[in-house]
C-alpha cells in the first residue's frame, strides 16, 4: 500500500480538480463548454520569438545539459529589459537567475528561506503555489486577507505584532491573479518599510507586468528605494509574450536571496533548454509591438464580458491589468454552487473564488483565454440564463 506523506496530505487541487471534472462530463454528454477556467494563453507567440526557438533547436549543438543559473545572454536580455521598462538596475552576474517557469521558483523559494514552523505571510485570495511551496517547506501560513474595502491590498497595520516579529517570507502579487487589482507605489513603499522594520524577505511575483489597460503602467516593486535590501521579484514570459509552454521565468533582485535559490536549484535540476532560452533572448530583446497587441486583446476581451453582462445587472469593476475578470457571484449561492451552475446551464466552465482561498468566496474568476467570437457567445449564455 503506498502510503503519501504529511507534506503531501496539505495540498489540494480539489477545487479546480472538481471544475475540470465537471467540464469533462458536460463535453461527454455533447455540451460545447467555453472554458474559461485555467489561464492558459490561447495565442500564439510573435513570429519572431518562434523563428529563434526553431534556428536554435536545428542546432545540433544546443542538446546537451545548460546551467540552472541560466546563458549569460539570457541574465543580460532580462537586467536591459528591467532597466528600459522599469529603471531597475540589475546585475546580470548575481541578481538574476533563469527558472522554469515562475512557479517553480515560488515553489521552492520558501525551502531557501524558511525553517519548520517559520512563519509566512501569503495573500487570501491567492494563487494556490503561494501556500503550496510554504507548505512543502513545513512552514506556517498567516493569510493576509486581500478585500474591496483596503483596494485589495494587505492591511499591514492588522497583522499582529507577534506575527511580524516571526514573519519569514511576505508574498505579494500585482498584478493580481486572480483579483486582477493593482498596487499603488506608496503600498510598496509601506511594504519596503515594514520589511526592513521586522527583518523578512518580500517575494513579489510580477508576471502580470505587461497585460495592463487603458494606459495603466505598473511599477516594479525593486523600482522603490531599499527594495532590493529587502526583497526579489519573480517574472515569466509565459503572459506577456504568450510562452506559457515554454517555461521560461526568472528571479531578480537581492543577490543573497538569489544565490540560496541558485544552490537549491543546482542540486535538484539543471537549466532551461538552451533553444529556449534564445526564443526568450528574441522576445525580451526584439520588436515589442507583440506585447501591446497582446495587452489589447485582452483589454478588448476584457470589455466584451463586463459591458454585455451590465445589460443584465451583473456589476463588475474593470480591471486595470492581468488576464482575469474578478466577478461577484450574482445570486444568493456559494462560489462552487454558481460555478456548477454555470457549468450546467450555460456551459461555461469558470473557477470559483473559493478555490483561491477563504477570502474569495463570493466572488468567481473568468480568465479571458477564448477569442472574442467565443466571449460574446458566452454573454449571450449568461444573459439568456440570467436575464
């Protein structure tokens, strides 16, 4: 009999797992499901990052093993990247080191950082590899809960003094998945402050940087003084240059906090497929016109859904960034109820905001990875089973 271990017993994917079930029945029976659920991008990358990737997978040469730190080109693309976007001064040689997608190093940053029982700070709602790499670490989680009446944002001045005073690690997130909310630069600034006061590390993951509307610009939290003392910051071109398959991320930021990550990473994988890391060099180095085009379809996508559902009533705030819609579940039931019946009725499949976290019940995600033929027929759904 094979027995899983305590670590594994804290992680669950039954939500999305019970949604992506009921999507699974309902195209059994026939039904055509619009999925709105997983953010997954459905375009294509620019021509150009594909041309690279394809030069230089026909290079025999680029088969063998590459360092989990990443090419030297690559840590270059990315600290000229930072600095035209954002003004952040990097340092290719220790302030910046490739990951596999971000994810995996939100997984494993809390191995680096973290004793059993050290506390970590984690949004709520929040994306679910938040809790799941703490957890994993044996660490313990205090959710900051993230509502409309502070914008969105932590509340640091309700954390309780003895929760500061043992805090680790604080993960932040703006743009926000699955809130779509942004940060201010003065809550960074506060952030930055309460860092250096209690002496924790903030991990801020910024993969949502370039999928931003109607001329909002984010700033990168390491843009604010003393945020490099304190702090890193994750980023992917999974979004922004639609490579989501590719897995190609990286951290940036404070070197010490990078080289612990660098030497976990040494010991469990090697680096990111040479090939590529050049399609990552184009996207980072090459025309940006892609990134704007692709933050303009969703900003269209984005007004197909919260314009066609105000004709019925359904309210929702339109979101300055990122690829989601954050919408109050507009009848008297549970995020799961109304997800179900979604699902059932209107075959559309969306993830409900319970799965985030205590603090999102009452609400329910859309993510905007369908072409806009496909957004309208789902407001027609909606209207026709609301209206």
């Amino acid at each position: 009999m094979v027995e899983q271990s305590l670590r594994l017993q804290g992680l669950s994917s039954a939500v999305f797992s019970q949604v992506d079930e009921m999507r699974r029945v309902e195209l059994s029976r026939g039904k055509d499901v619009i999925t709105l659920s997983i953010g997954s991008p459905d375009m294509a990358p620019a021509p150009h990052i594909i041309q690279a990737l394809t030069t230089a997978a026909a290079d025999a040469g680029n088969y063998g093993y590459t360092l989990s730190k990443g090419l030297p080109e690559f840590s270059q693309a990315v600290a000229d990247w930072y600095r035209q976007k954002f003004g952040v001064c990097l340092d290719a040689a220790s302030e910046i080191h490739s990951l596999i997608g971000s994810q995996e190093g939100l997984a494993h940053i809390s191995l680096c950082l973290t004793n059993p029982g050290d506390i970590i700070l984690i949004p709520d709602p929040g994306y679910p590899i938040y809790s799941a790499g703490p957890l994993m670490a044996d660490a313990k989680l205090y959710s900051m809960p993230l509502t409309g009446d502070h914008d969105f944002l932590p509340d640091l001045a309700a954390i309780p003094e003895s929760v500061l005073e043992q805090a680790k690690i604080m993960i932040l997130n703006y743009p926000n998945n699955p809130l779509a909310a942004v940060a201010t630069r003065e809550f960074f600034r506060e952030v930055v402050d309460y860092a250096k006061r209690y002496r924790f590390i903030v991990c801020h993951d910024f993969a949502y940087s370039d999928l931003v509307f109607d001329g909002y610009k984010p700033d990168s939290f390491l843009s604010v003084p003393g945020a490099k003392e304190v702090g890193v910051e994750f980023n992917s071109l999974s979004k922004t240059y639609n490579m989501a398959g590719c897995r190609v991320g990286y951290i940036v930021g404070n070197a010490a906090v990078i080289e612990l990550l660098g030497r976990l990473k040494s010991n469990f994988d090697y680096g990111i497929f040479a090939p590529l890391q050049q399609a990552a060099i184009a996207a980072l180095t090459g025309p940006q016109q892609c990134v704007a085009d692709t933050a303009a379809t969703y900003q269209r996508r984005r007004d197909i859904i919260i314009e066609g559902l105000k004709d019925i009533g359904w309210r929702i705030d339109k979101p300055k960034a990122s690829m989601y819609i954050w919408a109050p579940v507009p009848t008297r039931q549970s995020s799961i109820e109304f997800a179900a019946d979604l699902l059932r009725q209107a075959g559309i499949a969306a993830i409900p905001g319970v799965a985030f976290g205590r603090f999102g019940e009452g609400f329910i995600r859309f993510a905007l990875v369908q072409p806009e033929p496909r957004l309208i027929e789902a407001v027609n759904r909606i209207k026709h089973w609301l209206g």
